[in-house]
C-alpha cells in the first residue's frame, strides 16, 4: 500500500487528505487569530510581499489556491477591480466558508467567486489565469507534484504561478531557538486558544517535512515552469518561491 506522509506519520495515500481536512475543520474559526499569535504578525508581510510580486492589475483573472480564509484573494479582489475576477479555492468547506464571510464582511462582492477544490485537480480550463497563487497550502496537499502540474496548467502563457511556504532555514545560530519555539509553545498556543493541540502538532511537523527550497524549485520546474527562483523571508522560515509559463 503506498503511503505518505502526515506530519511525522506515515499513512495511506489515501488518509491523508480526509486528515487534513479535520485538522482544518477542527481550527477553521481560530485560523486567524492562530496565525496572528504564531508568526508575531509576519504572516501579514509575507503575504503583502507575495501580493506585490503577483503584479496584479485592473481587469485580470487570477486563482487562489488552498485560499483558506482569503487573506491573498481580498488583496487580490481589490487589485483587479470590478472589471477583474478572482477565484478563491479550497478543499476544506469550513475555511472556505470562513473566507467568504470575511470577504462578505469587507464589502468584496462581484469580482471573487469561490470553489470548493481540490489543488492537485483544479477544475477550471487550460491558460485561464494571469497569476496563480497559494499561500501556506502547498505542504498540506497529498501529492504536491499534481498541484504544480495543474496550476501549470490553468496558467495562461505568459502566467506567473507564486508559492509561499515554509521552508528551511539558512541562519543555523537561530534553529535551535525556532525548534523550541515550534515544537512547544504553537502547540501549547494551540491548545489554549482553539482546545487542540494535536492539530498544532501536526502544523508544526508539516513544516518539517514540505521539501526545502532547492528541492521545491525542482519540482516547480519539473511541472514545466521556467525562470524559477525564489526569495528567503525571515532568514528561511518562509520562501517565496515564482515561476512562469511561456
């Protein structure tokens, strides 16, 4: 029986999926303030930094993968404007509905339309997007290899496909300190404001176990696209990492 990975268990290929949507689905209405709590607030310049290399403008059609609660796709949707589109997906109901109300809340109506999808077979035709996009969602998905084949894919030629992630760090003096921090204090963080830890546990493993940023540029290119690169953030706990399909 193949299997893969879940954190640091192995498990049936096919598992893993319907584990990950309970973590989601367990932690949906505390994911914000989670991450908030977690990164110290540097989730949101991660983010903007991705946003402002999506070079999003009035009238484009773009994706957001794994979207969850829609932090890139609000920016998004106000970049495009109403002549622009932005489609927000996610496999997880729960937090694809916590998105929604939250894009609902800030007055965002018209130009996002939301799916319930999965990454590694995104329901949309071929060369349908300017910029595809997904944000701390890549090391969740099952097989990761298929998620970049069809986000290649529904690119447009001329598309920019951008990953921000989790990686690995390049300044050793301070991985023992984000060890510690990782693996005790966002499990007891989780514990205490979402009342699971296991949850958190596993968040923290994923990271662990999502390919470094050599490997991930690899595999970006692997699916067919060109000019990869990538940009360390935060000395290497995230990378963002961007390709093209010419």
């Amino acid at each position: 029986m193949e299997t893969t990975h879940f954190g640091y268990q192995e498990v049936p290929v096919q598992e893993k999926t319907g584990r990950v949507a309970d973590v989601f689905h367990s932690v949906a209405n505390r994911y914000d303030l989670m991450n908030d709590l977690m990164s110290g607030g540097l989730h949101r310049l991660w983010k903007r930094l991705a946003i402002a290399q999506c070079n999003a403008r009035p009238g484009q059609t773009l994706l957001d993968v794994a979207s969850g609660t829609g932090d890139l796709a609000a920016a998004l949707a106000r970049k495009v404007g109403k002549s622009g589109h932005v489609i927000m997906t996610d496999i997880n109901e729960s937090m694809l509905a916590r998105g929604r109300e939250r894009l609902l809340n800030q007055g965002l109506v018209g130009n996002v339309f939301y799916v319930l999808a999965n990454a590694e077979e995104l329901p949309f035709p071929s060369h349908s997007f300017d910029c595809v996009t997904i944000a701390f969602g890549l090391r969740n998905v099952t097989q990761q290899e298929k998620a970049l084949q069809s986000m290649y894919r529904v690119l447009k030629p001329g598309g920019k496909a951008l990953i921000l992630e989790f990686s690995r760090m390049t300044l050793p003096w301070l991985q023992k300190l984000y060890d510690l921090y990782s693996f005790n204090i966002i499990p007891k963080l989780g514990e205490w404001v979402t009342q699971d830890r296991k949850s958190y546990d596993y968040l923290v493993e994923s990271i662990r176990m999502h390919p470094d940023q050599e490997t991930l540029k690899g595999m970006m290119e692997k699916a067919g696209f060109e000019d990869v690169d990538y940009h360390n953030l935060t000395g290497g706990i995230v990378a963002l990492h961007h390709g093209y399909k010419y």
